[in-house]
C-alpha cells in the first residue's frame, strides 16, 4: 500500500479536474489518475481543436465574401499541415496550463490508468501500486462509438483520427446525423473536401427542431454537402484510387476518407466496477443520483460517462457540485433543465429549451414566433444564405421557453438568451428590451407578429 487518499479521481478532463481542484481547496489530499493526456475529450480532442478547425475553415467564405466589399485577394491557399501544426502546438499549452492548475491546487497527478480492485482501493496500472481512498470520483468520459462492424472497418476513421490526418482528404464521407458530423463535415466542407454525409434518419440533427433541422439541411446542401438520408455504410473496400463505400440501397460511392460520428459511449470497459460493486444503468453509463453519487455511497461519477447531457459544461458543473456536496459540505444539485447548447455546423445553430414539438405536447397553448432573413453581410458579398430564428413562447404565462437560432455567432447569441430563459423571461420582456442596431440578435427582441398558436385539447 503506498499511498492514502481523501479524493481519489479517475479522468483528468473537464469533469474530474473540476472536482479535483475543488475538493483539494476544501482541505481534501486529492490523487487524479490520467491513462492518457490531462485534459481529457474537451481540450484534446474534442471541442477545442475542434473549435479551432471550425475557424480555420470558415476564412474560405471570408475569402470569397469579401470581393463584395472591394477587395481583391490573390487566390488563398490552405496547407493542412501548418494548421494541424499550430492546433497541436495550442493543445500542448493548453495541456500544461491544466497540469499546472492541478498542480498549483496541490493535486497529484499520476500517469496511469487506474483500476478500482475493490470499493476503496485503486491500483495503478502504470507501476502497480495501490491507492486507498475514502472516496472515488469517475470520471473518465466516453469514447467514439463506430456501432458493428462491418465489412472493412479498419478504414473508418472516429473525430479523434480526422483531428490529426497527415494531409487533407480531397473526398470524405461522414456517417452520422448528429453534432460530431455536421461539425466535420462543414470542417473539411470549408477547407476544401468533397464531402458526401450519410445519415440512417430521415433528417440531420434528430431531437432539435423541426425547422431548425430542415434549414439547416438546405444551408448545408447550399455550400455543396451532399446530404443522404435513409442510407448507411454497409461495407468498404480499398481500391486503387481510394476507397470504395457500399452503402443501403446498392448506392457506391469512392472517397478518400470515411468518417463515423455514430455517437459515443460511455468510458467504463475494465475500470473495476463489478470489484468496487458499482452498478450501471440500461444504457451502459454508471447510474448516478441528482448528487451525482452512484450506488456505492462513497463513490461517485460525473460528466459523460454516466451520459446524462455529453456537454463540457455540464461536466465541468457536475464535478463542482460533487466536491461542494461532499467537501464543502454544501450540498449541491446540478440542475440538468433549460441547457444551452450550439453546433459548431457552418452556419452554427444555437438552441436552448423545448423545440416547437416538445412545447405541444406539454403546454396547453403555444405562441411560435419566427423569422428567417438575409444577413446584413450577405447583401454585399451575395451569398446565397438565409438566418433563421424562432421562439417557442407558454401561450399562459408568456415565458419564453425555448429560442432556437441558426445563423453568424448563434452559439454566442444562445448563451446570452440563456440568461433570459433561466430567469423564467417573457415575451414581453424580450418585446421591452431595447434593439441593438444593425445586429442579427435584434431581430429577437422585434418578433412582433406571432407566426402560430397552438392550443392542445383537453383530454374527454
Ligand atoms: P450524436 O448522438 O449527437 O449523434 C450520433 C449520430 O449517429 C446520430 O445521427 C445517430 O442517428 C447516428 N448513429 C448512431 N448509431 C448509428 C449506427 N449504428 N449507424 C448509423 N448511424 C448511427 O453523437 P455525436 O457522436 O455526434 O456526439 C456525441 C455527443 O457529444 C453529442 O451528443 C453531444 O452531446 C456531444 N458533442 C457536443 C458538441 C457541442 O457542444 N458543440 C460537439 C460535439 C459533440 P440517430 O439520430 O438515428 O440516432
């Protein structure tokens, strides 16, 4: 036995280094364990670099927008591997600042993935020494999922390859209708691939709104995606000049590069929890309560392995409210309702609350409010792009319970609206705040005209 813990912590991600850092500053002695890099999905391969991709590609429309506005530019050349350079570089800081915070809030870091022997004991694999501790935080996220395999799996690619190809694919195909495959294809959309997105649904984005997910769709298809619904990959075979995609319905298609963003499952697969009698739920994530505590009281998870909303914040709120809970003797409950989120998609999409479908079927009467327009800037350079807006209003009590945006910084607009919502803000109150002019964000304080009501029928 070497080593005796109040904290012991699985994962250094956003969740785990949250609650690491925390706890350590209520006076608890704190160990966190990280097979990999400190970090975790978010800064190293996920929103971060992802992020920086997505600005990367969007100077393409810049490039070509600007004619409009007088300007002539020599004819722009992208290299793949300056920009994968200056992204590895960014995350490599981004690394150190993280294992300096730890460090900085007296936590120890071990680089070791680590297995729970028994309901206190953690052993590291790295040296095989063990840790007791009072208590266990799990942390350790989740990973792509590329569903069954199937003929030629070895090709496929997950987001964490497409973040460090050695060059630019010329022709990718993405499956997958959700964040991680609107978010690549418009990536390498932008930088110059031919990409071809195959999803098994009948449209991209399942779960957001109706109109969000059809105006998107045509934004999408508008700058040259080619988007294949009902479809999905059944085999692939390497060829001479790429590789050759089988898909539902006899369809072949060769690219360059296959891509599957066909979700991601959470992190549990040999981590001991059958030893430590730590128990999961119907979806294979470890079943917690609202205080994130799971069914051994002194060990607890947060963040996406235990899949209740797979966004940074959330972990990064969970892991709070853990070590408040249990170290600071505050007991906190992160409240999951009324999240903002945004797609990272050219053009981005912002949403939070109920979708115009959701607030049907759970409020007696539905005011829809909408409105979908060029953007200032499209009036000189001429692009072919429309922003689109709505707001989901409680038809009794005037809230606003749901805002849904697509269009130039929707992500930025969304987390301001945020604000709103979780103030419980109505209508009204957007009609009295004051327009910032010219902005697209006016347009959501001017929705005068209400588009529909929907009153839903009283039971017989
Ligand atoms: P999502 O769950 O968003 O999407 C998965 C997609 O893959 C869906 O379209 C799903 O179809 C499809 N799919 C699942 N299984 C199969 C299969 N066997 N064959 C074919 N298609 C399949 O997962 P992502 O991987 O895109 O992202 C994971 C999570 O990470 C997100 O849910 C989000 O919470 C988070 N994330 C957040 C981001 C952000 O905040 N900007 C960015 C990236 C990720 P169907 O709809 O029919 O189920």
């Amino acid at each position: 036995m070497s080593d005796e813990v109040d904290l012991f912590v699985i994962g250094a991600g956003s969740g785990g280094v949250r609650a690491a850092r925390i706890a350590s500053g209520y006076g608890a002695s704190v160990m966190i364990a990280e097979e990999y890099r400190v970090g975790g999905t978010c800064v190293i391969r996920g929103c971060v670099p992802k992020k920086l991709l997505v600005y990367a590609s969007r100077f393409h429309e810049e490039f070509e927008d600007a004619a409009g506005f007088g300007w002539t530019l020599p004819e722009p050349k992208f290299d793949w591997a300056t920009l994968i350079a200056n992204k590895d570089k960014e995350i490599d800081r981004l690394e150190k600042a993280y294992t300096s915070n730890l460090e900085r809030s007296k936590v120890k870091i071990v680089k070791s993935r680590a297995v729970l022997t028994d309901p206190h004991t953690v052993k590291l694999l790295a040296t095989g020494e063990t840790v007791r501790a009072k208590r266990i935080l799990i942390a350790t996220g989740g990973a792509p999922s590329l569903g069954k395999d199937i003929e030629g799996h070895e090709h496929v690619i997950s987001s964490n390859e497409a973040l460090h190809l050695k060059e630019l694919p010329k022709r990718i195909l993405i499956q997958g209708g959700g964040y991680i495959a609107v978010e690549f294809a418009g990536i390498f959309n932008g930088l110059g691939s031919e990409v071809t997105l195959v999803y098994r649904g009948d449209n991209i984005l399942r779960g957001f709104d109706e109109e969000v997910r059809n105006h998107l769709r045509a934004e999408l298809e508008k700058r040259g995606i080619k988007i294949l619904t009902k479809k999905i990959v059944e085999g692939i075979e390497k060829v001479d000049h790429g590789l050759d995609v089988c898909l539902s319905g006899h369809d072949q298609i060769v690219v360059d590069q296959v891509m599957f963003a066909t979700g991601r499952r959470p992190n549990v697969k040999g981590l001991g929890l059958e030893a430590a009698g730590v128990k999961l739920d119907e979806r294979g994530a470890i079943a917690v309560d609202e205080f994130s505590q799971t069914n051994v009281p002194h060990i607890h998870a947060v963040g996406d392995v235990t899949d209740r909303i797979a966004l940074t914040p959330v972990a990064i709120r969970e892991g709070h409210a853990f070590a408040d809970t249990v170290f600071g003797k505050k007991p906190v409950r992160v409240d999951h309702a009324n999240v903002p989120t945004a797609v990272f998609s050219e053009p981005e999409v912002g949403v939070i609350g109920l979708t115009e479908a959701q607030a049907c079927d759970t409020l007696a009467k539905v005011d829809i409010y909408k409105t979908s327009f060029r953007p200032m800037k499209a009036t000189l350079s001429g692009r072919d792009t429309r922003v689109f807006m709505k707001l989901v209003v409680d038809g009794t009590s005037d809230r606003v319970v749901g805002a849904h945006i697509i269009g130039p910084d929707a992500g930025e607009m969304i987390q301001l609206i945020g604000v709103a919502v979780r103030l419980k803000a109505t209508k009204a109150d957007f009609d009295a705040t004051m327009a910032v002019h010219p902005t697209a964000a006016e347009e959501l304080v001017t929705m005068r005209e209400k588009f529909a009501t929907h009153v839903r029928q009283a039971a017989e």
